[in-house]
C-alpha cells in the first residue's frame, strides 16, 4: 500500500488529465466511441436481455428440477429427432446454394452483356416471402401443378410425383429462398480475386480445371466457408415452409415447430424456451466445425482492389 | 546462349507476327502488327500509355485472342492456342503472385503443371530460388516479401520453366527508383546469362533502350518504327517517335531552304525569329512546314552571340542535377526550350545557344498535321 504511495505521479493534477486522454485516444478511446452507445442499447434490449430471459426460463420448468426442461426435449424421440430432421434439411440445402452458386458466379464475375438482367433475375427470390414461394411450389410442383401434369402427359411417370408437403417442398422452398444470398456474397468473394493470378497461371501452362482448383478454390475457401455458415443459420431456423409445404407433423417437424407449438400448443414456455436453446446450440456447434475448418486456410489478401 | 542448331524442345527459331490486330468495342487497339523476333533477341515494346503495346503483349501470351492477323512459330501458327498450351512464361505489372502459395510453391508451380518428375521440380526450384537469391525468403508468402523481392519471385516463376519466349509486362513500374535501376540490371543480366528470347513492354524510353536489342515504338496502336537502340536514339522516324525518344524541343517552323535531295540534305527552318540550320529525315522542300527536334543536351550554350545557328534566350527553370544543370530558357518569341549544361546558369541570364546542324533534325509535317506544343504559353507569360 504504502509502496503505491511513493509512486504517485509527481507533478499535481493539473497537466496529467490531457496526458491520460491522450493516451487513451491513442488506443482508440475517445468521445467518438460514444457514437456505439446506440448500437449497444439495441443489442443490448432486443438480443441479450431476451436470450438472457429464455435462458432463464429454460432451467425454470413448472414442475421438477432445473434441467426437466432439457430432460423433457432428450428424452422424448419424438422431440429430439427433430434436431435430426432440421439438419438433415438444413445442411444439404445450404450445401447445395453455396456449391450451386460457385460454378455461376465463376461465369459471372467478368463483364458481359446481360448481366445485370441476369443478376436481377437470380436475386428477386430475396423479395419474395416465403409464404408467395410456398404458395407457388404448391401450385407448380403440387399433384395438379403443371410439373406432375407435364411428368403424367408425357408418360414418365404413371402418377403425380409427390413433391410437396414433404420433405422435398420443405428442400426447395429453402434453395429457392437461400440460393440468392449465397450467390450475391460469392459473387462478391470471386470478384475480389484478382484475374490476373489465374491469367498468371494459365501462362504457367495451367489448363482451366487446374487453375480452377489450385488458384481460384484455395482463394475463395475462407468466403465458401463464411457463406455455408450464413446460408446454414438462414436454413436452420425454417418455420413457414415447414409448415405449407411441409409435412409439419412428421418428416418436416423442424426445431422451430417444437418449439412453437411447446409454446402455443401446450402453452410450456419453459420447454419451448429450452428448444430454442438447443437449436442455438446446434448452430454454433455447426459454425464452429465450419470456422475452425476455415481458420486453417489461407485467408489474406487475394489480390484484388477494394 | 541459344544457337539454332541443337534448340532444345519448344524453342524455335524465330517468332513471326503477321498483321496482329486487335479491336476492342469497336475500337482499334492494336493494328497490323508485323515483327519477326529471332531467337535469343530482347525486343522492347515502347510508347505512351493506351499504345496497344500491352494488349500486343497479351496476344502474344494468348491471354487475349487476335482480331486480325496470325502469328508463327517457326512454321507452326500458335495464334489459336490457348496460353496454357503456348507455353511463354510471363511477368505482370502487378507481379501476380499466388498469394496463398510460398515463394518456393510459387516458382515449382509451373513445373507441377509440366509434371515433370518430383526431384526435378524440387531441383529446378531450387535454382530459380538461387537464380534470383531469395534463399533465405523461400518459405515466406508472397504478402510477407517486400516490392522487389515479389519482382524477383515473378521473374522466377516465369524464367524457370525455362520457356521459348519470357514476355514482361511493365515489370519495374511499381518499383522505387533506386530498386528499378537495380532490377534493370538485373534483368540483363539474366537475359545475358539464360540467352531468353524476352519481350519487354514499357513506357520508359530510358529503360527500353538500355535493355533491348531491338524496339519497337507503338502510337495509337500502330507500329512507328523498329530499330536497334542506336538508331531510335540518333534518327527517330518521326516527331511523334522524337518526342518519346527524348527530343524534348520540338518546333513547329517554316523550311526556307534546302539544299541536297531527300534525307540528309541541309535545311534552313525559319520561324519565330530564328533562323537554323538543320538535317532533314525525310524529302522536305522550302516552303513547307516542318519540326525541328534537338535532344536537351545537343542545346550548347556559347559565349558569342555571332555566328551560326544562334538562339538568343533567357534562363527561366533551373534544376540542380548533380553535375548538370536541367534548365528551361525561353527564346525572344516565346518559346521555351530545355537544355543540359555545366554551367552555374541562373534564372534571368541572357544565353546565347546553339545546336549542331547534325543534331537539329527536321521532320515533314503532314497537312492538316497538328503541331506539337504550339506556343501557348507564350501568351500567359
């Protein structure tokens, strides 16, 4: 204590004030960080508080100890295969929009005529809901829709195929939906490579599939990886396609589902708080493998301006 | 150095461009290139920013198809190979490096793709690691090396394939100008020792003469002249060539005699109050309108003002350049000149000046040909 005494700044308090605000700026602290205090508060209000909240009420069940919730959820196959059920469509579909969007974005990143046409027309699903997608997979793909009537009249099939209100309506409704983000952020990460590496390759005596594979790939790996886990979340929290296009009490009993009708159906609120936990947790083990398998990449500069 | 007899696979013996042309949206970029490089030679491809010598240089390489034209090797068209198959390495301007690659598995990378055997590629690598003395750096990331060493890896990359023809795309124009010098050096001294067929494009006369055996001076896309260094330095074909050759005075005067036929004859150029005795390039006849171009350093300053081809002027810019002085003069007309001198010169002296008859050259001006640097400023001042 008494050593903490001796070693007081020796000049009075005067000057020392510029001098420790000055240091603080220097590592960034300044009055411009009150510029965040907005952001803060929201995130503050509308993310920590509500998950603090559920996580709360997840351990608060009405009868039983801390963990009934969770003991509920596990224990139940019917509750618990859904975890299965919501990955199994998440994870293919946000695969397929990523390696999807790869080959076309590739053909996409240079200049040519139309291309602005054409990325309008890949993007304009974003603006659709996905109530007005499910609503047209119902009236294309549907057993009177004009896909199983084409499939009937020309005789490859003898019945409609059943492509909705199962698992594949449930597929597609998210490829449709999820594909344009993906694309746009790829098309974004292969624009920022620069096309002179892969010229610089082909000079090398590279043909395109080894350029591809040796140049551009290793580059873009680390915004596949970013973009597999953005197009995964958006997946992974399916609800309204479950449900119209889905089987929503069996094949497509996604997650989100339990945990609405935990809520609403048998007004648990500590079982669908519980649920929702569960799913977080899936999504960050999820992301966690994605980012881990990325941080092992190369993730510097590709070369490209801006 | 490379003799036509035993060439090894992939050389050849010359290289023939045959009316090259490229047109961009309309527009021509690069038209009716004819050159034969012969094996071993270092061809300078020179001129103004937006000359076509880049876009020659990106047909040769395959990275951008003909519009017109077709180009040989030996008796073999290549024009219709894609790059890969051409087998020319190349050095860009942005160096284009595999950033994700070490300087070692950058080099190798080209002899990966040749799949040459693996101790071959490891043994090759580790020459042009050598080559370019960048031992200590070999596992670094291009990102990690500093400006001139990511040169020293492309030219490497490109050199160590051991390939028919290296073509070099503006390769020390990022560079500080102590280490272009360096890397100038270094570039001939490679060429000298590996005896590589090399195409150069730059923008720097200074660089092109230096380096190549032979260059080739591009305006608008079109082909001015082809020459050995010392001819573009003494006798450029035209002004437009003049004046990128280092010409820096060009004057738009009146012939008003003549006295011999075509080239060679003495001129007299009359304008702007002087009167000079030049040496024409090409048939001029009096009473036509002309250039006269002289270099900085053939502008002599004299003690007398009698004589010869005399030019009263006063100093206006002096730059101190070591040993030499750069100064702009401006003549009673208007016109300002530069000159190098060792003389202590100081802004407002009155100069007397003089050039040699054999080094004012005088060139025909076109009609309708517009004048370089009218006298503008002359007006302002």
């Amino acid at each position: 204590m008494s050593l903490t005494v001796e070693r007081t700044d020796p000049t009075p308090t005067g000057p020392r004030d510029p001098g420790l605000s000055h240091r603080l700026a220097e590592r960034g602290i300044d009055r411009t960080l009150l510029l965040l205090l907005p952001a803060v508060l929201f995130v503050a209000l509308l993310f920590v508080y509500p998950f603090g909240y559920g996580l709360q009420l997840s351990f608060a069940p009405a009868e039983g100890g801390p963990l009934a919730s969770y003991a509920a959820f596990f224990s139940d196959p019917y509750q618990r295969n859904t975890i299965w059920i919501t990955l199994g469509l998440a994870l293919p579909a946000a695969l397929l929009n990523v390696l999807a969007s790869v080959p076309i974005a590739y053909k996409m990143r240079g200049r040519f005529r139309g291309k602005r046409l054409l990325t309008i027309v890949l993007v304009v699903p974003i603006t659709l809901g996905t109530v007005l997608t499910a609503q047209g997979l119902l009236n294309f793909l549907g057993p009177a829709g004009w896909f199983n009537k084409a499939v009937v009249g020309l005789g490859l099939a003898d019945a409609p195929v059943q492509l909705v209100n199962n698992y594949w309506g449930v597929f597609f409704s998210l490829v449709i939906t999820g594909f344009p983000f993906a694309f746009l952020l790829i098309l974004s990460y292969l624009s920022g490579i620069d096309p002179t590496l892969e010229q610089a390759a082909a000079t090398l005596g590279a043909d395109w599939t080894q350029r591809f594979r040796r140049i551009t790939l290793p580059l873009l790996a680390p915004g596949l990886a970013t973009t597999f886990c953005l197009a995964f979340v958006l997946a992974f929290s399916v609800f309204p396609s479950a449900v119209l296009v889905g089987n929503p009490a069996g094949e497509t009993r996604v997650l989100a589902l339990a945990a609405y009708q935990a809520a609403y159906e048998q007004y648990d609120y500590s079982l669908a708080s519980a649920i929702a936990m569960v799913m977080g947790a899936v999504e960050l083990l999820v992301i966690a493998v994605v980012l881990l398998w990325r941080s092992r990449l190369y993730a510097g500069s590709t070369g490209g301006k801006g | 150095m490379s003799s036509a007899g035993a060439a090894p696979p992939g050389r050849f013996g010359e290289l023939r461009l045959d009316g090259v042309g490229r047109r961009f949206a309309g527009k021509d970029a690069l038209v009716e290139l004819d050159l034969t490089i012969r094996a071993g030679e270092f061809i300078a491809l020179l001129g103004p920013s937006g000359c076509g010598k880049s876009t020659a240089l990106n047909c040769l390489a395959g990275l951008l198809p003909l519009t017109t034209g077709s180009i040989w090797q030996d008796e073999r068209r290549i024009d219709t190979l894609p790059a890969e198959k051409r087998g020319f390495g190349m050095v860009f301007q942005s160096y284009a490096l595999f950033p994700h690659m070490s300087v070692r598995r950058n080099i190798a990378f080209g002899l990966q793709m040749r799949k040459l055997p693996r101790a071959e590629v490891r043994r090759r690598t580790e020459e042009g690691v050598r080559l370019v003395q960048l031992e200590e750096h070999a596992d670094k990331l291009p990102g990690q090396l500093s400006g001139g060493q990511q040169q020293r890896v492309a030219i490497a990359r490109a050199v160590v394939l051991e390939p028919s023809l290296v073509l070099m795309d503006e390769p020390l124009s990022n560079l500080d100008a102590k280490l272009r010098l360096e890397m100038r050096t270094e570039i001939r001294r490679l060429h000298q020792s590996l005896g590589l067929t090399t195409v150069y494009v730059t923008h720097d006369q200074e660089e092109a003469l230096s380096l190549a055996d032979r260059l080739v001076v591009l305006r608008h896309g079109r082909v001015q002249q082809v020459g050995t260094p010392e001819q573009l330095h003494a006798r450029p074909v035209n002004w437009h060539v003049a004046d990128f050759m280092g010409f820096r005075n060009l004057m738009e005067l009146e012939a008003a005699h003549v006295s011999g036929t075509g080239v060679d004859a003495e001129v007299a150029v009359r304008g702007e109050g002087l009167t000079l005795l030049g040496t024409a390039t090409a048939a001029v006849s009096a009473g036509d309108r002309v250039v006269a171009a002289v270099r900085p350093e053939d502008v002599l300053v004299v003690e007398d003002a009698g004589g010869d081809n005399r030019i009263a002027a006063t100093v206006e810019v002096v730059e101190y350049q070591g040993r030499e002085l750069a100064v702009e003069v401006r003549t009673a007309a208007g016109r300002a000149l530069h000159l190098r001198t060792e003389r202590r010169l100081a802004p407002g002296d009155e100069v007397a000046l003089t050039v040699e008859r054999e080094r004012l050259l005088v060139y025909p001006l076109a009609p309708g040909e517009q004048a370089p640097a009218p006298l503008v400023d002359a007006v302002t001042t």
